[in-house]
C-alpha cells in the first residue's frame, strides 16, 4: 500500500492572484480535480492526502471529501509541504507518492507504472524536455543509485548542459523522510528544498524515465502562458 501527497499549497503569483492555481481550470475542471480523479485509479492505494494553504483548507474538504486534507505551516518550500504530511499523519503507509498540484494531465497509467518500477525504496520522475524552459537538473551516480537535484536557479552553466531533468513526481519511504528536518534555506530562493533530501540522505533511488513523447503529461503550469499552452495543444477530453 501506498500513500498519496498531492502538494496545492503554493500561491501561484505568476499565474495571477485571483484564483489558487491548483484551482484554476483546464478544459473544464480544475487542476485538483484532474489530478485527485488521475490518483483514485491507481491501485493499492491508502489514503490520499492533499496539503493546502489555511484559507483553502475548507474549500478543498467540501470538494474532497474523499481525501484528508493537511495544511501548510510555513510556506517556504516544497520540503515544508511534505513536512505537514510526516509531522501530522500517524499512520503512515510505509511509501509515499508525492506529486505537485500544477500537473494537471498527470496520468494514472505513468502514476502506476512508476510505482511498479520503484524497485528502490525511493524513486523519481526524469524526462528530457523540450520546451526550453527553466528545470531543475538530475546528476545521477549509477555506481551507487544516489542522485542530486540542482534548482535550475542554482545551476552552474555546466550542469544547465545536463539534459536529464527533475518532473517533481517522487516516491519517498517512511524513513527518508526523517531528513526532512535536516533541509535548510541555503540556496538562491531561500526556500526549503524537497529535493535537497537526496543530498542529504544519500539514499538510492530509482529513476524513471519518461519519453519525449509523454513529456506533455508532466508539464508543468507556472504561468498563464503554460495554461494557454496546454489548452491550446490538447485534445478537450483528455
């Protein structure tokens, strides 16, 4: 069994202000809704969780009623996201599918094969992009399975060269996440890291690679220019 994190805490400012991201819609449903419908599918599941900000937290339990909703303490960071999941839930499953709130094409078949594929106890989405636009990067050690995520921010112009890059889908065990606490806001941003927990856990992690093909169901929405992308080059039911 396994658990779900969906991570809709963020404000969005460079989508606009008006309306959280995570609620924002695609073709007729919100970016929430598409992902909770995607996540329900998978099998073997526990729970499912989605970490919110206060002033959503009503909202999106009248919505969800289905799913157990955490709230966002310090909103600094995906890694302080995560966080409400490992202080306030008890019973844990001893996985955890962590997936960000502004993919809203997520599919259940990629969701699922993932998790199958996670031989490790730890896993990451990996794609190629081609899009340009600005992601973190992946530098992987095959001799040892251990990874490091660099903030494409933070990136030397060496590493900006990597074309393995970070989709923000994870699978963490119960256990990697006790080095949560240890994540600090040393970085361009000042933020708290989830990735930085590879750094500093040294843990092995699985890689799954995604092909150029399916790259669109990860894709990202930052900006009104992302939302009109995807509306623009997507089939209405899909």
């Amino acid at each position: 069994m396994i658990d779900i994190l969906i991570l809709a805490a963020g404000a969005g400012k460079r989508i606009g202000t008006d309306i959280p991201k995570v609620l924002r819609k695609l073709h007729g449903k919100t970016f929430l809704q598409r992902i909770v419908d995607s996540v329900s599918q998978l099998k073997n599941i526990a729970k499912i969780y989605i970490v919110v900000s206060h002033h959503l937290k009503e909202l999106v339990e009248h919505e969800f009623p289905q799913c157990e909703i955490l709230v966002q303490g310090i909103h600094k960071g995906t890694a302080k996201a995560v966080e409400a999941y490992h202080v306030f839930v008890e019973n844990k499953s001893e996985k955890v599918l962590v997936i960000p709130g502004d993919v809203p094409l997520i599919s259940t078949q990629i969701l699922q094969r993932f998790i199958l594929t996670t031989r490790l106890d730890n896993g990451i989405i990996v794609f190629e992009p081609n899009d340009g636009k600005e992601y973190g990067r992946v530098i992987y050690h095959p001799d040892t399975h251990n990874i490091q995520i660099v903030e494409f921010k933070d990136c030397t112009e060496e590493q900006k060269l990597i074309p393995t890059c970070n989709a923000g889908v994870y699978i963490f065990s119960k256990n990697t996440l006790k080095h949560l606490k240890y994540i600090e806001d040393d970085n361009k941003q000042h933020e708290y890291y989830l990735t930085d927990i590879f750094k500093i856990s040294s843990i092995p992690v699985t890689l799954y690679h995604i092909e150029p093909t399916n790259n669109i169901y990860l894709q990202g929405v930052n900006t009104l220019q992302d939302l009109k992308e995807l509306e623009t080059g997507t089939p209405f039911n899909i």
